[in-house]
C-alpha cells in the first residue's frame, strides 16, 4: 500500500519533531490512515481512530513492544514490563501494582515533592535567568520516583542519566535494540538485594512481599527478576513523563502571557492548566503496537505482522473531538485527552504526574510570576519514545 498524498511523516525527524502539528493535521484530513515505505510502519492520526484501536489488544499488541524499533527487533521481554505486555499477564501485574501505588500513597507524597520544589527553586530567588529543566524538570521527579522506589538520593541522578541514555536516539536515527537489557533492571539489582533484607516502607519492599495469584494459577510473590523489571518501568515512566510536563509548561506559558497571569490571579486555574498542557504537549507523542489480524481502517485492510503507530499527540489536536484544537486554552473544559494513553495501559502514574505538575506550577509562579523563554538555548530531547525540552533557559522578573 502507498498512502495517496504528498504528505510525509518521519518520527525521526528532528526538525518536524520542533513542531509536528501542522503534519498532523494533514495526516488528519489527507491520510487517516498513513503508510511510511521507509520504515514500514502504519500510523492512525484522528483521535476516533486511536479511541477505536487503542483498547482492541488481541487487535493490536503490546506484548512486542509499544516502540516501533523493539516490535521489529522481535525480542522476547522479561515479564513485568507492564508496557509491553498483554492480558491476561498484563492485567494481573498491573494489579499487583496498583495494590501497592495507590491514590492515598500518591497523595500523601504532596508535603515532600512541594519540599523538594522549594530545594531546588528557593536558590534561584534573585537569578536573572537558569535552566528550568535542569533546575527543576530533572531534578523533583527523580528524587520522588527514587523516595517512593527506596533508592538513596545520591544514586537518583545516575539513575535518571541511564534511563535518559536508553531511550536517546541520534538525529534522525532510530533506537538501536539488540536485546531486552534496557528493561532488565540490573542498575537496580544491588538495592533490590539489599532491601530484601532490609525491609522499608518503599514499593520496592512492597513489591518483593507482595502475594499474587499468577496467570497459571500459581500463589506466589514475584521473582527478583520480576521486581527488578517493575522497577525499571516505574523509574522510566516516572522521571520522562514528570519531566517533559514542567518543560511543556514553563515553555507554553511564555508563549502565552496572559494566561500564565490567570494562573498568578487565581490558583483555582492551574489544575486545568495541567490537564490542557498534557492534551497540548503531550509527553508521549506515539505508541506503536503489534497488528496480530487483518484490521480495516478508512476502506484499506491493514495486514497482520504490521506495526501501527497511534499518533497521540495528533489526536490531542483533532478538531472533532477537541474544537479548534491547535489553540492552547487554559480554560478549556479537557475531557479524556490522549496524553497518558488510553484504555487498558493508560498510564498508572497519570495521578502522581498530576500532583507533581500542580505543585510544580505553583511554587514557580508564586517566585516567578513572569519570565520569557531563551529559545536560541532551548533544546528539544530526541527520542523514540517521548518529546521534550532537554534544556529550557528562561529569564524572570
């Protein structure tokens, strides 16, 4: 199959990556369902569409990989690995964890990443200008993942180093996969050990007491292995979403002036600010999945062993289901956006990212209430997996 337009789209791109909306939209209108020859991948750009295609995993699979480059490289992955896998084994391992990541342990984290905000933010006070992410987008959402994981403070920047270094990917390169060791978690094989024998109140310690009815039937806690695995998937997901939502915020609000100074008149608002930056910008662009059956899409049959690319971003911006969806409206009433996915892998961490963006939001506002973005200094992560600013310079007062 060619798709019939002049269109192109390249997720590898680095200067459509600047800014893929416009693309979007004309995936939208001209190829609903897209075809790229050159990497041979589908991609579904209307947010219908990925509401339709999303939740239909015996359809689309997980169990290969969300990224196209690990769906092609055809790896069998260690189990655990919540993203990449299907039910029933995903929705029994999802299980174990939302047992022991629940919404009052999120909540109860508020005093301490509204703590670690104020470490990072109060030097600042009287700067003319620094580095929001490296200030503040790196730094508070690693020390959280690594206080709720139990790994020491002074461990959490190598942490965060390695996982930035397994998703990077060079310009206009793909990732390179050769095997599962991105998801093996041996960066965490010491704490594991240790706190098997020095029990804490950390999910690490809940993870390895934990008791569960597996996918044969078997009562049993998770093997080391499987602990390790969890781990890497929390510590990822945790530190890249957290991340690219402080950068999409101190960056669009710069863009948009007055309605950075409603959020400073009336605090009621930032919730929503939130909300509508992660339907904006999300974190997550995409997410491919595995075709395993003939599926039809737009009066073209797209065949098994394919690879389909659920563009999410794109779908945050379709006008049916988002009017005038390419205008950042803080006030906009945001219902069920694409930004932590959607259906049976929407993402498990979207309330603790909520919480850190809101706190985020407000201690720089009531320091900062202004400040303009050095766009010459301003660099966008390259990744296969998530989309975000890498350095952020920002001048205030």
């Amino acid at each position: 199959m060619t798709t019939a337009t002049s269109v192109y789209y390249d997720p590898y791109d680095v200067e459509l990556a600047r800014d893929p909306y416009p693309t979007y939209r004309r995936l939208r209108e001209e190829a609903p369902l897209y075809y790229n020859d050159k990497y041979d991948f589908y991609a579904l750009s209307r947010y219908a569409d990925c509401e339709r295609g999303l939740p239909d995993w015996e359809t689309f699979n997980s169990g290969r990989g969300a990224i196209i480059e690990l769906i092609k490289a055809d790896l069998e992955l260690p189990p655990g690995t919540l993203i990449f896998e299907d039910p029933p084994a995903h929705d029994i391992h999802r299980s174990l964890l939302v047992r022991v990541f629940t919404p009052r342990r999120v909540a109860a984290l508020e005093p301490q990443i509204r703590a670690y905000c104020e470490q990072h933010l109060d030097p600042l006070i009287g700067a003319k200008e620094f580095d929001l992410i490296a200030e503040l987008g790196a730094q508070m959402p690693s020390k959280v993942i690594g206080m709720l994981l139990g790994i020491p403070e002074s461990d959490q920047a190598a942490v965060r180093q390695s996982v930035d270094d397994n998703l990077r990917t060079r310009a206009g390169e793909q990732m390179t996969v050769t095997d599962a060791s991105f998801v093996s978690g041996e960066m965490f094989e010491d704490y594991i050990d240790w706190r098997a024998k020095n029990p804490s109140n950390d999910l690490m310690t809940d993870l390895l007491n934990a008791e569960f009815e597996d996918e044969h039937g078997v009562t049993r806690t998770l093997t080391k292995q499987e602990v390790l695995t969890y781990v890497t998937v929390v510590a990822g997901a945790g530190n890249e979403t957290t991340t690219r939502l402080i950068g999409w915020m101190g960056s669009l609000l710069a863009q948009h002036p007055d309605q950075r100074a409603a959020l400073v008149a009336d605090r009621s608002l930032i919730p929503n600010a939130v909300e509508e930056t992660l339907r904006y910008e999300p974190p997550g662009p995409h997410v491919a999945r595995y075709v395993a059956r003939d599926v039809e899409f737009h009066d073209q049959v797209v065949p098994t062993g394919s690879v389909m690319l659920f563009l999410l971003g794109s779908g945050n911006h379709d006008d049916r289901r988002f009017p005038d969806g390419d205008r950042f409206d803080i006030h906009r009433k945001v219902t069920q956006h694409l930004g932590f996915g959607y259906a049976v892998h929407y993402c498990m961490g979207a309330a603790l990212a909520r919480l850190e963006g809101r706190i985020a939001l407000e201690e720089i506002l009531e320091r900062f209430p202004t400040w303009d973005v050095d766009w010459d200094g301003a660099r966008l992560g390259q990744t296969s997996t998530v989309r975000g600013w890498e350095t952020l310079p920002i001048s205030v007062g």
